[in-house]
C-alpha cells in the first residue's frame, strides 16, 4: 500500500478544505486504526540515558511488553523482563553480582544481559540449563541522551536513525531532558494532539504566556496540500512537516471578541513561523518552541492500549562545554519549568493561571479524548474540519509505511494499572500495597 | 402486553400471600429484567434547580448517556456532552463566550444550547461546518425546583407529567432539595427497596426515632390485592399505590421480644397509616414522611448499570412566601438532617445511633444487594415473600407499560467509575488525580 | 488417574534432573492446571479459634463461596452468606436474637444456624415459608484451635482428618496462631513457593538470620526420587515429604562469592536437616522452623482465583498447661516476630533488613509471579530445573487424587476487591467507603 499521496481520486486537488471531506468518508488508514497498542518493528524512546547511571537497572513497558535494562560500561542493555524460570519481573528487585549480570531475586537464575545467556543458577550451580538457555533481549541505542528500543522481530533492525526525528539528528546538537511521564491515553491520540495545531486554541490561558512575550496564534494550519511536506523516502524517517500560512489572532464569538495570547493590535504578526513535525513511530520536532532557538521534541511511546510515556526534550546547537553547560542552566532555570510542572496548585484550574506547565494541559486534555476513542469508536464517528487536514496526513502516511502492527502477542494487560496513574510499576511492593506513591 | 393485573390466572386471587406464589415462579415481567440500564423514552430528575445557577453549566449521565446542562435567560438545556470534532467533555472545562452558546474547550467548537447548532469555530472562523452541524440536545422540563430530562428519540417526547408523581404536581406545592447523591447499586434493586416496607425493620435503630416520636412498624404490608391501587390509564402517569392493612408492631423471635421503635405498649396504633406509590420511571411519594403533612419524593434515577442518582426531596402546600420560607428553614433545620447526612460517624455502625440519616442506610443496603442480583442472577434466584406482593405488582406495571428499554447504542460503560463512589466526573482533573476528591 | 508415580516411561528413573525434564514437556497434571479456585470436596482451614468469640459472627470467602460463620455454646457453625430472601450478606450487619440463631438485617429472615432451618420472619410472623426453606450450611471443625470448613456437595463429607497435615493431628500438640492475611494470588503458586525450598535463597538477607544463628542454605533440594515420600493412601491425608540431600551453601556467581546466611566457613553444615511436606488441599508443614522443635505450618486456602488466605502457625508438643503457656508465651514474643510482621518500614526494600517478616515476602513473592502464571499462561511455559522436582511431583498428586475442581458454581467473582489488597469485606461499609481500612 502506498500513501493517501498518490491516491488517484485526491489528484489535482490542493485546498486542504476539500481534501478532509475526500478523505474523512472513505478513512484510508485502516491500518493506523488497528494500531491501538504501537508499531511493530520500529526504534522507540523510553528513557533519558541520565535516568539510568552505570550498573543500575530499571523496568519498563513499552508497546505491551514489559523490559529490563542495565547500564554497562557506559552502554545501555535490554532483556524481557520476565524470568524464563517462573516469570518474576527481575527489576521487582534488582540483584546484580557482577557488572555484566543481572540475577533473578527468586531462584537466583542469572543471565549475561548483553546477550541473555544464562551463566550461573545460583541454587543449582552447574545446572544443565546453564550454557543452554539464552533469554530473550532487545536492541537499545543511545543518541543524544535519550535511550531508544527496538520493539520487533527484525534481525537486525533497520538502522535507528530510520525513525528518529531529523533534526534531532544534527551534530552538534544539545539535548536536555524535561519530562518523562506516564499519561493515560492511546499514543495515537498523543501524536495527533501534539501535532495538532488547532489545539493551540486551548492553550491560551497558559502561564507561559506571562513568562514569555511570543505571541502565540489561536489556532495555525495549512491551506494547501503542497505546505505539508512529507518525508517519505523508501527507507525511512518517515514523517510530514507542514507550513502553516493561516494563522488566528482573533475571532469573534457569538459577539465576543477572543484574542490571542500576546497579541499586540498595533502590529501584523504575519511574520510568524514555527515549523512543526511529526515522524514515525512516535516523534514530534519543534523548530522552535518555548522559545527563539531552541528546538521542542517529544514522544508518545505506547506503553498499553491506554497509556504512553510522554517524554519531552529541549535542543540546541551548541558549541563547546561552555555553551552546552550554558544552554542546560538555561533549561532547568528557564524553559523546563514553562512546559512542565510535577506539581501544580490542584485548586486552580487545568492550564489556567500560571501553576501548570504548558505541556501538562496536553497530558490532561488526551486523557479527555482516550475514552471516546477507545471505547466508543470515535475513529469511525469523529466529524473533521480543515485544521485536521495533517492528522489525516499522518494517518494516511503511518498507515503506508509502518514495518507492522503491534499485538499483545504472548504478553497480557498488566494488571494493576490504576486510576491514579501509578501504572507498571515492577518496583511495586509493600510500600505501594499501603497507598502511597512508590 | 397489558399488565399482569389482567392476567386470567390470576383471576379471582384477592390474598397477597397466595398471590405472591402463583407470579413468583412465573415471573411475567421479562422486558423489566432487560431493563438494566433504564427504560428508554421516559423522563428522569437529574438534578436540582438550585444546583445550576444562570449562566452555569454542569454534566451527568444518565441512562448511560453523558448529558452537559446550561442554564439560559432562566431555562435549562441540555447536549449531548461529547463534542461532535473529536469527543471532548465541554462540561470539563466549560468555556461561554456568550449567554446562549457553549464552545469546546479543545478546538473551540460553539454550539449554540438552545437547538445544538454550530455557530462558529474559535480555530476555523467561518469554517464551512457552521450552519450545517447540528449537535444532539435533550428535552428538559423544570418543575417545582427539580430539572427532568427526557431520555429517548420520541418526537415530540410525551408530556412531563406522564412520568411524575401525581402529588408532586399538586398545584401550590413547594419542594425542598434533600439530598442528591450517587449510588452504587442498579436503580430496579432502589426502586423496589424504597417501596418495599417490610425493609423498615433495618431501620429500627435510625437516630430519627429519638428525634421525632412516631411509631413506625417493623414492617406494614397489604393483606389483599384491592389493596393496591394500579394507576394505568392510557397516558401515564402510571404506579402503584398501596393501602397497607398489616402492621407489625411486635414479634418473638426464638424467644426474644422485638417492639418497633415509638412503640407504646399501652396504646394501639391501629390508626397508623402512611400512603406510599411508586411510579414510573423510577419515583416514589410518600405521604408523609418523616413527619405529618410532609411530603417526602424520591427519584432513582439510572446513572449507568452499577449506580444511580438518588434524589430526595421534602415537599408542603404553602400559601404565600412566608409559609413556604417557615417550610423550608424547617426542612433544613429539622426535617433534612433525620433523613441524609453527609457525614456520619464512621466509628458508628451503619444506621445504628444517631449519626446517620434514615436514608443513608438505604444507600449502604441497595449496594449490599447489588452484587448479587447484577452478577449472580438473583434476579431468577430470589425467593420472595408476602410483603413483596407489591414489588412483584410494580415489575409487572413496568413491564406493560415502559416505552421502551434503554441499552448502551452507542455509549459504552465510561471508566473512572470507581469504587469510591467518585463515579462519572466530567470535572474530574488534576486535582481528583492525586486521590482527593474533586 | 493415577499419579505420575506409576507412569511406566518414567520406571526406573532415579535421577531428579532426569524426571525433571522428562516431566516437564508432558504436563501430566492437567486437573490441577484447571483448579484455578481450587479442589472441590476438601476441607479447607479457614480462621483461627480465637477469631471468633462465643456468640460471633464473621464472613468470609472461600473457593468463590461466600460464607458465615457462628459460633454457638463453643460450637462454629457455617451457612451461605447470601440471604435466600433477596441476597443479603448476613455478615453485613449480624444480628443475632437467640444463641441459636442469625437474623438477616434487611428483612429479618432468620435461621438456626445449627441446621439452616428458617425459624422466624421478624417482618411477616409467621409467615408460611417458616419451616419449609432450609438454608444452605456447610460443615466445621475446629482442631487444635484452627477451624476447617467443608467446600463440596459429598453427603458426609470425609472426615477432616484425610485433608490436614498429619504432625499437625499429633496428641498433645499445642498450636498457635501467628498470621491470617488475604494476599493476592492464586492459591497453586501460593502452596509451590511455599514448598519449593530453592527460593530460599530470595529470603537469604531476612532479618530473621540477624535474630536467631541457625544457618540456612541458599538452596536445597533431593537429588533422587526416593528422597521423596509420597503420603498416597486410599483415603488421605494425601502428600508429599521430602529429605533433600543436596544443600547448597556457597556459590561463585560471574566472580562474586555468594554465601548462606549464618554460614561459618570454619564449619560443615552437613547434619542440616529439616523435613517439609505439602498436603492437600494446601497446608504446608516443616519440622522444624524457626527454631529447633517447633513446627511451622501454613495454609494457603483459596478465597477466589486471584486471592488466598495465607495462615501461619506454630505448634509444639506440649506437657500440662505451664508448658503450654510457655510455648504460647515464646511464640508472641519470640517466634512470631520473626515470620510475620504488620508493620514493616516501606522505606525499606522488602525482605532486606530487620524490619519484614520472613514470610511477609513470600506474600510479596507470590504476589509477584500470579499475573505472569494466571495471564500469561505460565503454566505452559515455565521453564523448571532440578529443584522443582518436587513441585512436578506435588502437581502430580494433586492431578491424580482431587475429589474434584471447584468452579464458580452460582457464584460470581465478587466486585470490591481492590488493588489495595482489602479484598472480600462483608464488613465494608461507609467507613471504607471513605478510603479508610476497614
Ligand atoms: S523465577 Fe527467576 S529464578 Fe525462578
Ligand atoms: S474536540 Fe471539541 S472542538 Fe475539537
Ligand atoms: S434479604 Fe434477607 S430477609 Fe430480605
Ligand atoms: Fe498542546
Ligand atoms: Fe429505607
Ligand atoms: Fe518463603
């Protein structure tokens, strides 16, 4: 299947208007819709590399499948998390007797995490699985600082530069962490959002616009089909990246008058550009966001049909230390806190005021969204308007060019996902059995 | 089908003892058991009127349709509370930038309330959607202080008052907001509880009867069907009203003596009498209660299959607006607290002492049985007695004469409902995420 | 079916490596594969004595049963504890007029508990069902001081003692309570753990090896079938002991020297013996721990497929009331400390330091392994070694002499357990309601 793009019934038309009525009706991306739980075969970020120092180990889920890593010698390694012996999760408590090795708490069978080869069983030494069994392990890269995972059973993977943003490619680049979130929503939901221009509209109140004086559009789209540029060699990145040229300042509203944040009325604000991508599987690219400069990313790596990691990055090209140390004091003191806050004023509400972090609307406002979508088909039952013109695109490209779609497979839901959002959590124990945060 | 009033095998059978065999195995009220989520095509207090001030929106669900209300020049309307674009809550941000309209929070949809029209897109002004995208809207009637809203696709729905309790029409009747609370149980097993009077042994022990002195039976029951009056015209309203000639006053069980509180040994209390009907879809009257010339309503209202809205309301003919303030400082300061108490003492076993409302205890009961009627079919598993003649009459009149039966269309069961009772919250956010409560 | 004993392609095989892996791939157990809620027609220990006092009344849930209990003139007698009626839990709220007798709450049917027999009806005296409905019971024992309850339909039961631990039925044997907890997992992995003497290595940092100087071995395990007794008479008690030759004290692992807690290396520790058997249903006891002449037991009875009860006890043999009291005297103040404790610090990793009990973690542990077994299928692909020789051997027997598997039945999985791990409460009432432990 090739893309919506060559699509003999949408040639010769331009106006993005009419090319969401085309495409709404007929949804020529049933396979973007059969996606609920990821891709399969594709690179995802999981972690910040600063989340994981030397020798140590942590858990994750990503697509449905739950994951140990450890650092060693400075390079990231991944192992399913589930003992071949009786299935405990070893990061439930991590016992490590050398630096290449990690054991299992509970029968004490351990592997060499670089190629999940059982060395040693600590309660039956010289067993006669050892030398014999070899667990299950994943591919990992490290670039940039973020830590990326290969979900899949390609071998070997395709390069993991085929599906990371380009920009966040560049040499030279800076990347700083800013938030890593678990947020309870399908990640398709989060990729559209986050792509999504119109919803600037709900971001008005931010309390980013009282730190910083950019003027920010109520909503931002393309009128035509040849602003949308997609990238879509044979091999990957595969992502679309569009040229906004309608922007709103201002509308009038059943006799009200709405404005955009820091707006000057005196001035055209026409000159107003921020290049947005969205790549596959799961990466935005913002060229520039929060502020001049500075480059936005972010994923929205599927941890269960319900729930995404929110990972998000500031960039910048630096040169030297003393930039790069320069550009990192800036993020923490200036430009993380605007995006994401761990713990706003609960009395105020959701984005309004300065207590939250701009971002933290999006992680309340998809969780808004997951419902609907997941449990009343809103796939199939959503009525589109222009501004959704890029959703569609990015449907229609995922749905051409993903190497397959993830399914549970010999995994099941983890239980013990629960409202308050505490999610897999292999550290889970007494502590959390008694009601607090673990 | 016609009720089982007329049913031939039943003809002649005056003994409600007698009765209750002969319908018990039969169960001639097979569209009731379907009706697990409400009946369809009936109207249902939701809430009431003092609860949505001008100009202020809030949502609900009922019968499983999650409803926003807005409150216009004075008149209450009602949309379907999930945004045609992409499934948004309005009520969980509500945002109106003018008296007659309410606008999506996340694109900026305006819709106008009083007939679901699109008036204008905030991010697309002008957008070719406006004027042509009509959103669903509910009927909704006002009456006496509590807002009913019509559940179904009649058009025109039936008049109100075909779904109300007689006397709460009675002209000249001022109506006093009780309580309104949310429920875990099926609303059937509360509709039948609160009519079913031989439940007024477990209550007993209420802190009502130290506060007030009237004698109330360990249970009362009607001894003959003409002791039941069927309200079944053509129209509705359609119910039951019960004239109850058995009143137990004192009993022996295996030796010990058990008298029903107020009891004076000394006196009869023959003369004891309390008027109760039960109508559809889900009200009950009872005249009086808890104190003469008091008028005492309830609603059950379906939220979903688990829960529902318990409603109630205290109710006197007044003349002028000097009796009706003298009625209702009574019932705030007197008559309200015998019956909902926000607050108990949870040290305190329920309904025991006189720390709990005489109703709260009924919400504890309805959600013990709820369990195994919803689960283990206690439905067809019971083993009904004399004093349930009269539930067994108001299946039967439900099962003639509902509308129709209410399933999930294109709903489904929302998450979030959970077990603290929190239920459906389209205001739940950051602030019920860290576990407090909304 | 016989069990896996007589299997002729295992005839003449002695090594436990051998059978391990020859076992393994044919699964020759499959009824216990399907004995998620447990074995049908067993006797089950379900509380201890002293939990309930003359005159009391508890509920509880075992095999997906919901029972209540009494006890009257010493005696604990058993019914279902769903009201006939409309399906109360008598346990709810217990009301009891007479030794003899429980009331229900809600409508005041009450039945001798002795027989099940409906005696009276506070609300309708009587009535003419008084006489004629007989509740469900279930039959009790109570012996040496545990209570053991009957779920099945065989009419008499066997007797009790076919399904107890055989030292546990020593004359003279004094037993006392140390733990009763409801923990989440399946029962099977419960009794395996248990038994299982390999992850004895998971408890090798408990504070229990600070407190008292006995050594234990990482592991332990027999290296022939004959180590292994099969308890397999006509009528029961049904087990299996074992005498494990092959302890493993040290271990090198990838370079790190891994050493038994309380291990001199001046020493040989090969007169370490203690003798551990499982009996069905699921009662464990080892001779001796946690100290030289006393016995540990444990049950690990099943409340519904994702629960247990797991009970712990200690027992001596006792001479005269000054013994016995001393016994009782060590085990509060000594002994039970050291397995169980309420309270641990959660700022502590569970199992590591003084502040856990020894067998807190195999709550935790288990806890661990049931999503991967009941979700995963584990059963299927668990991949054993020489140590879980018994495990297969246990498995087999259960496979061969169950009475029967226990199924739902007209019983449904009780809503209300919460990942809090409160599980079951008929007690649960608006004190819980409001987030607090019951
Ligand atoms: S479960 Fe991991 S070693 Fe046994
Ligand atoms: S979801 Fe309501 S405007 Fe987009
Ligand atoms: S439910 Fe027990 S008496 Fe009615
Ligand atoms: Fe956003
Ligand atoms: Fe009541
Ligand atoms: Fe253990």
């Amino acid at each position: 299947m090739k893309t919506g793009e060559t699509d003999p019934s949408l040639e010769g038309v331009q106006d993005t208007d009419e090319l969401v009525d085309r495409v709404e009706r007929r949804k020529p991306y049933e396979p973007y819709l059969e996606a609920k739980l990821g891709l399969r075969n594709h690179w995802y970020a999981v972690f910040f590399g600063t989340e994981l120092a030397e020798g140590e180990v942590r858990g994750e889920m990503v697509c449905g499948e739950r994951i140990v890593f450890k650092r060693v010698s400075g390079v990231v390694y991944a192992l399913e998390d589930r003992c071949p012996h009786r299935g405990a999760a070893f990061s439930a408590r991590p016992e490590c007797y050398s630096a290449n090795t990690l054991t299992c708490w509970l029968h004490g069978f351990t592997f060499d995490v670089r190629d999940g080869a059982l060395v040693e069983i600590v309660t039956e030494p010289g067993s006669k699985l050892v030398g014999k069994l070899r667990h299950k392990t994943y591919p990992v890269r490290e670039i940039s600082g973020v830590v990326f995972l290969f979900i899949g059973d390609m071998d070997p993977p395709p390069p993991v530069d085929q599906d990371i943003q380009p920009k966040f490619l560049k040499p030279g680049l800076v990347c700083h962490p800013v938030a890593r979130n678990k947020s309870r929503a399908n990640w398709r939901l989060a990729a559209e959002n986050g792509y999504d221009a119109a919803h600037l509209y709900a971001h008005r109140n931010a309390g980013l616009f009282e730190q910083i004086d950019i003027p920010v559009p109520l909503s931002t789209f393309p009128s035509r089909k040849d602003h949308v540029t997609e990238v879509d060699g044979d091999t990957g990145p595969w992502g679309i990246v569009k040229f906004d040229d309608i922007n709103i300042w201002h509308v009038e509203v059943d006799g009200t008058h709405v404005t955009a944040p820091n707006v000057n009325p005196e001035q055209s604000h026409d000159n107003w550009e921020i290049e947005v991508g969205l790549f596959m599987p799961c990466g935005l690219e913002v060229d520039y966001f929060p502020a001049p400069g500075v480059l936005h990313f972010e994923w929205y790596t599927p941890i269960d049909e319900d729930h995404h990691l929110y990972m998000i990055a500031h960039a910048a090209l630096c040169e030297g230390s003393d930039e790069e140390a320069a550009f990192r004091k800036r993020c923490e003191e200036e430009l993380a806190p605007l995006v994401w806050r761990d713990e706003g004023d609960p009395n105020v509400p959701v984005g309004d005021g300065p207590s939250w972090g701009f971002n933290n609307f999006d992680d309340w406002g998809r969780e808004q969204m997951h419902h609907v979508y997941h449990y009343e088909d809103f796939w199939h039952r959503e009525r589109l308007f222009r501004p959704d013109y890029i959703v569609l695109r990015w449907r229609m490209l995922v749905a051409a060019r993903m190497r397959g779609v993830q399914t549970w497979g010999d995994w099941a839901p983890t239980r013990g996902w629960s409202p308050d959002g505490r999610g897999y959590n292999p550290n889970f124990g007494p502590k959390a059995r008694r009601g607090e945060k673990p």
